[in-house]
C-alpha cells in the first residue's frame, strides 16, 4: 500500500496545469451507452475512479480505444447491461450506468453502489424517479433489477438536491417518450458539462445549470466529440495549498467562473487572486486569517472543499466556524488534524477551529478522497515529517498529485 511522506515548510511557487473533472467525467462516460456510434473524448483525468469507470464498462461491452488525455467509446454491442458488485464497490458513480441501460436496452441489473464512507447517499432518488418514468423495479439480493420497453416522460421533483440522481435521470430521459421535468434539480458546473455532451449527441435538453431541467425525447443519439471540464475542485485544492503554505501559484486551463465560493473565501482568508482566461494567479505573503464556511449545494460552498479549508484554518489567525450541511460523517478527517497539534471541537455538524502557530508532523490516515487532500495540505505545513496512509483515496480523485506538488516546490515522495 502506498503513502505519502511530506517535508513541510516551503512555499509553494510555480505553474500547474488543472485536469479534467473526475465528476465531470464519470457521468459522460456513461452516456456513452446512449448510443452505438463513437463518442470521443478529450482531456480525460488519469484516475482510479475513472479506470474502474473504464473497465465496468469495457465488461458490459463497450470498446474503448485510450491515447494520452483522450478515449474513444462504441457501445454498438451490449451484452452484457450489468454492473457487478465487485466493479462497484470502491465506486458510487457506478450506479450512473442504470439510466443509460434501462433507457436504451430495457433492462439493466446494477449492484448497490459503495465508495466512500462519509454518509448516507441513498439511491431511491434514482429508482423512484424511473418508476414514474414507468420502470418495473425490484431490488435483490443488493441488486437493482430494472426494466422498461420504453420509458415515458414524466414530471420528476427531487426531495433532496442530488447530483447523481439528475444526471441518471436525464440520461434516462434523453431516449424516452416524451417530455421529462426534472425539479430541484442539481445545479453543478459537472451536471452541465454531462448536458452539453448530450446535446452534441442529440439530446434536447433545457434549463442545465437551473433547479428545472426539460428534456424532451428522442428516438437515437449519434455520436459526438466533448472535451472534459477543468476541476474545479483540484483547482480549489491547489489553491487552499498555496494559501496555507505561502508562495505564488498560477493554474492553467482552469474556470473561475466555477469557483465564485471559493476564490471569494481564500480572499477573505488574505489571498491576492488574478483571473485571465483561463488562467488563476494565487499570491500569499502573510499568514492565512480563519475563515467561516457552510456547505450547501452549488452555487454554495461545496462540500469537496471543507476538509481542504479546515486544513487551512488550523494554522490560521483567529478561529472559524466550519458547517457541514450535505453528509453527516464528513468530519472524519478531524482526529488525524488534531493528531498534528489542530485545536478542533465539534458539535453535530459543527466544527469550531482555533488556530495554531505550528502543526508538528506525525503519522496520520487518510479516511475518504477529499480528506486526503486535507491531510497533503496539512502535512505541507507542518513542522517535520507527516506520512499520510492510505493513499488510495486520493488517487481516486487526483491526477498526480504528489508530482504537480513537487513542481510547485513541496517536498513529498511517495513512498510503499
């Protein structure tokens, strides 16, 4: 199993190129089962989460042609509309392969999905909403068993905002008969990028990006060319960094126009930010002041970025309130914090940070994707040595992480 051990102290100076959102990516993957003609993809992220992606669906059929960055997908021969458990269990995502299956070969039989543990994400969401499209569910043996001859249109509210569940249901949709209304949709940059894809394969969709999505049926879609959105949350990532540890940073093939949130909370915290094209310039010559945050679904404060600002606000000047709204075991990361000296209380979803001078380095484990993050910032920042453990997570999410930190000037290998 491999680790990463961090020198802290240095500052953080140079370029890194941001690459393809892993949340963007999943989704349209998936969409290639809409479709027996090619979809051909670009800016591609390099991560666990995506090579699983690839596999599962290279299991159901799916030929897929890979170069640098780019993949090409024909699912023209499905034989196979099944996601086992054991393609699932390291990744919820997997669950996105239900709508596309259902709504173009009738039938699809999808494991309940695993990933991380940091709360209940429950798919009745997903499955009630292809029920009132008019698909006969049963749930076996922790399988989902769905079927329809064609799916119809139908008027679909969401209980709770959910990523997922939007793009599953308007990749569902795309093939149906009918008009779908999707309300209290998801409103992610991500769920957007899935719609352009869809449209330049035929889809006829409105209102991506608003709370009510329209999509209105067709009978085929064809295939399609669609470069993957930048990252914002490794962009955000990289920021925070850069914040924590000082320097001055500049991100290439990034959006700001994504990251209104965040840029405006690394500003707050004394940060002097830049935007050209698509281009950010991060500068930081003080310590960071504490800054007060409370996630919420997009265009709030997403919760991919807690853990990385908690990590800045142990170190910060004065203290900080940090309230989590979206899943109620998000905290995990807090008692490797406290293992390198952060003042942390928490009450429910509250966490209180008072700020320290100096985090001293130790062994600390990494219990979920974006925690990981957390500890690599903290461990940038602390006095000494910090081995961050089980690793796997953040390669889940992260393109080279340790290599892009090692342009930027940290000092951190990894390690077996």
């Amino acid at each position: 199993m491999h680790k990463l051990a961090i020198q802290g102290g240095n500052r953080l100076n140079g370029e890194v190129r941001i690459s393809g959102a892993k949340n963007a990516a999943l989704p349209i993957l998936c969409a290639s089962l809409l479709t027996p003609d090619s979809l051909h993809l670009d800016n591609v992220p390099e991560l666990n989460d995506v090579a699983t992606m690839r596999k599962l669906l290279q299991q159901m059929g799916v030929k897929i042609e890979q170069s640098a960055g780019q993949l090409v997908l024909s699912a023209a021969d499905i034989d196979k509309p099944e996601a086992p458990y054991d393609m699932v269990k390291t990744m919820r995502a997997a669950i996105l392969v239900l709508g596309p299956l259902v709504t173009r070969f009738g039938e699809a039989l999808v494991s309940l999905p695993g990933g991380c543990a940091i709360g209940s994400r429950p798919v009745d969401l997903h499955i009630k909403g292809l029920q009132a499209m008019g698909a006969e569910i049963h749930i076996e043996h922790g399988y989902i068993h769905a079927r329809a001859k064609r799916l119809k249109g139908a008027r679909i509210f969401f209980d709770l905002v959910s990523v997922t569940g939007t793009e599953n249901l308007m990749m569902a949709a795309v093939l149906a008969d009918g008009v779908t209304v999707l309300e209290n949709a998801a409103r992610e940059p991500e769920v957007v990028d899935l719609a352009q894809c869809l449209i330049a394969m035929g889809a006829r969709i409105e209102g991506a990006g608003s709370d009510t999505i329209s999509i209105a049926g067709v009978e085929k879609l064809h295939g399609a060319s669609h470069r993957i959105m930048p990252d914002r949350i490794e962009s955000g990532t990289f920021l925070v960094a850069a914040t924590a540890a000082g320097g001055d940073i500049t991100l290439t093939d990034a959006r700001a126009d994504i990251l209104d949130n965040v840029l405006e909370k690394l500003h707050e915290a004394g940060a002097v930010i830049q935007v050209a094209g698509s281009t950010i310039n991060l500068k930081m010559n003080r310590r960071p002041r504490a800054v007060n945050l409370r996630t919420a679904p997009y265009p709030a404060f997403p919760t991919d970025m807690q853990a990385q600002f908690m990590a800045m606000n142990t170190i910060a000047e004065g203290s900080a309130m940090v309230v989590e709204t979206i899943f109620e075991n998000r905290f995990m990361h807090v008692q490797e914090l406290r293992r390198l000296g952060a003042q942390i209380d928490i009450e429910g979803n509250t966490a209180v940070i008072k700020g320290c001078a100096q985090l001293e380095g130790a062994t600390i484990m990494a219990t979920d994707l974006r925690a990981s993050a957390c500890l690599v910032i903290a461990g940038l920042v602390a006095q000494g040595e910090t081995v961050v453990d089980r690793i796997y997570h953040l390669d889940r999410g992260y393109e080279h992480i340790e290599a892009k930190l090692s342009v930027l000037g940290a000092r951190i290998r990894r390690v077996k």
